[in-house]
C-alpha cells in the first residue's frame, strides 16, 4: 500500500504502520485514540485513471482511494455505484429542492456494504479466518453477506432486541448470531472480548480505521455525481459517527484535489432518545448513554466515532439537529408517498432532519439539499407499518369497493 502512508490518532498523533492489524491508539482508555487512515495523494492520483463521467459501476472505481493492498483481490458483491434520484415531489413537500441518494440499493440493503468489502477483503489478505462485529443489525448483516462472498466465518453480536427480519438476514448468509441480552453498547463490549481472546478480524466500523475509509466512497460519488453543481448540504443520519464522517472525507478530497467545483455543508441528524453526538457538538450537558429510538441503526447511546462525526460538522461548517421518533415515521413515509423510496427509519431520518432544519432556519429555502437513505425498509417492516396508514379489509364484493372510494364516473 505504497498510497497509505499509516495511521494517525486523531488524538496525540502518534503513527502506526498501516499494515499492522491495530485498532486504536493504546495511549489513551476508552474510545477517544481513534486511528486515522493518511495517504499520499501523489500516488493516488498516480494510480487513479478513472473517468470521472458519471458512471459508476460499483465503489470499486475508486480502489486507487482505498486502503487495499494492490495484490488483494477485492470481495464484493458490486456494493456502491447507486443512483443520486431527482425528487421533485419531496422537494415540493419540503419546501426545498432535494435529491436523494439511496444506499439502500447496495446489495444487502445498506451503505456499509462499502465498509464490509473493505473489510473482508483486507480479513482475508491478512489470512483471518473469522470475522466479527457488534451491530444493531445491518452491520451484522452486510458483514455476514460479504464474509460469506469470501468462503470466511462471520460472528456477530446484536442486541437481542434487534427486529426479526435484521436477524434473519445474517443467519441466511450462514453467520454465527449470538443475540446479547442487554443493549447495543454491551453487545460491542463482548466483541471486542471476543475479538481479543479468539484473534478474529474484528470490522466494528467504530474502531476499525479502515471502515471510515470504504464509506468515504459515497462521498466520492456524490462529489461524482453533482460534479458541476454540488448541493449546498448533504445530511445523514448519525448512529457511532462513522458514516457522516466517511461521505464529508470523501466529498472533501475530491474538492481538495479540484475534482468538484465546492464541498458541501454536512447536516448530522440524530434521534432525540439517542442524541449523544449532538449534544457532544453542541456542547449540552447531562448526557444520558442510553439509546431509546424505533430507529434502531442509530440507537447507539455511547458513540465511538463521536470526535470524527464533531470533526466532519465543524470542518464543513454543518451543524446536527435531533428529531423524535414521530418525525421519523412521518419521514419514512412521506420519502415512500412522494418518491416511490423505502427506507427504514434511519435511512428516512435525514428527510426529518431537514423539515427541522427549515423551521429552525438552519437550511434556506433556496438553498439545494441531498438527503442519503443509509437502509433500505424492508430491514425493519414492523416500523413502516407504523409509519402506513391500515391495510383495507374488504370482502370480494365491488360495492366494498365503492363505498371506500365512491362510485366509479360514468362515461
């Protein structure tokens, strides 16, 4: 990996090789000596001879990008590449043009299929037979999805309160689930136990460096994709942190290298019973590390990523906004009545993200906005139903009929 040249604690600074498999800087407890990948950009550039001309045909386009040795063969499953969809009707709704980018499109429904290929595929250069993470479900299964790609052993941690259809998923894809009786935060102790005890490759996105680095590539689509007239805000939900700091990196340095005309402003959009970057940012105190949302991709009541998530709302001079778990459904269902997208409620959570950013005139209505669903709803087919008006019982019989809609016109 000539292009990467180590990791960097975004903490003290102190460096490490980037071949070593090492998670975060042992100078300091807890969670704050996160590692951060750096590179030669000379060499990228060197390496890189794609068009940048609107076709994408999977986040593969940027490997020159990627923190992957050159004689690695990639695992994937043609994760990335998906479509940025003008939204006329939401925008009217909104109040604001908007375009979407939906990433429930990737193939196991979920944006960090671009970290679980990253992460597979570096498990499986460093001959790693077994991978694992803590997830709140989608990680869970995009990982079990890839390892299977690659013929390896996932194992994975999930809250047991995680919704049926996120379990189902990685048991299908032949994973180990082993569904922790306490919260999120607890079943990503135990992994990272695990982790060390049985030398498992472990892809928690909230530590592995790496991770950041294969969700960066949204954001070097979207940079891609508004090439000539980038949106003045891009907004994401936020659950560890990862996620809006990967698309702000990525939009970033392809602004940095002269790529795209501008970057964008980032807006971090969190629920308000799971809030902790937000009010980290902000600077509130009283903090509780509980999570408590239906939007489950998020209810993370204790951050890893938080200083990465704070770093990319600062630098892009964004803010965050929370939105309850009401505004979330209405959200879910309003991208499903206006575009034809469905998104489980974290993947919809950046819509609510923007309503609440209008009324508190944080966006202009003049201004664009690019919204990017991070799941796809039928991860969580319990909330959309909430989120829908009742299903119609009606017997097979036409008047049942006329009497929900009124009688047919006459000719």
């Amino acid at each position: 990996m000539k292009h990467v040249t180590g990791l960097e604690c975004i903490v003290c600074g102190e460096t490490y090789d980037a071949d070593q498999i090492v998670y975060t800087c042992p100078n300091h407890e807890g969670v704050r000596g996160i590692l951060e990948v750096q590179y030669d950009y000379d060499a990228v550039l060197d390496a890189f001879d794609a068009e940048l001309d609107g076709s994408i045909p999977s986040q593969w386009k940027y490997r020159a990008f990627l923190p992957v040795h050159d004689d690695a063969e990639a695992v994937t499953l043609h994760e990335g590449g998906t479509e940025l969809y003008d939204a006329p009707n939401l925008s009217s709704e909104l109040g604001v043009e908007t375009v979407v980018k939906d990433d429930g499109r990737c193939p196991t429904g979920v944006l960090k299929d671009r970290a679980s290929s990253i992460a597979v595929t570096k498990a499986r250069r460093a001959g790693r037979d077994v991978v694992t993470c803590a997830s709140t479900g989608n990680a869970a299964a995009s990982l079990a999805g890839y390892a299977a790609r690659a013929g390896m052993d996932a194992r994975i941690f999930v809250p047991a309160a995680a919704p049926e259809s996120k379990l189902a998923q990685p048991l299908v894809y032949g994973a180990d689930v082993l569904a922790v009786n306490g919260t999120y935060d607890e079943a990503y102790d135990l992994s990272l136990e695990a982790t060390e005890a049985f030398g498992w490759y472990n892809r928690n996105a909230a530590i592995n460096p790496f991770q950041v680095e294969g969700k960066r590539t949204v954001g070097h689509e979207l940079a891609e994709q508004t090439r000539t007239d980038p949106p003045d805000w891009v907004v994401f939900s936020m659950g560890d942190g990862c996620t809006i700091y990967g698309g702000w990196k990525g939009f970033r340095e392809f602004s940095e290298l002269g790529f795209v005309d501008d970057a964008p402003r980032m807006l971090g959009v969190q629920a308000e019973g799971a809030s902790a970057i937000h009010d980290a940012f902000h600077e509130h105190d009283g903090v509780d590390d509980v999570a408590d949302t239906l939007a489950d991709s998020i209810a993370v009541g204790a951050p890893r990523n938080t200083l990465k998530a704070c770093k990319a709302l600062s630098e892009s001079d964004g803010t965050s906004v929370v939105v309850s778990d009401d505004e979330i459904l209405d959200a879910e269902s309003t991208l499903g009545r206006t575009e034809g997208i469905y998104a489980e409620p974290a993947g919809a959570a950046p819509v609510a993200g923007v309503r609440k950013a209008l009324d508190e005139e944080i966006v202009a209505p003049d201004e664009t906005v690019c919204v990017v669903v991070t799941g796809n709803g039928l991860k969580d087919t319990e909330s959309a139903r909430a989120a829908a008006d009742d299903v119609h019982y009606v017997d097979p019989v036409l008047d049942d009929v006329v009497e929900k809609f009124g009688p047919p016109e006459t000719s």
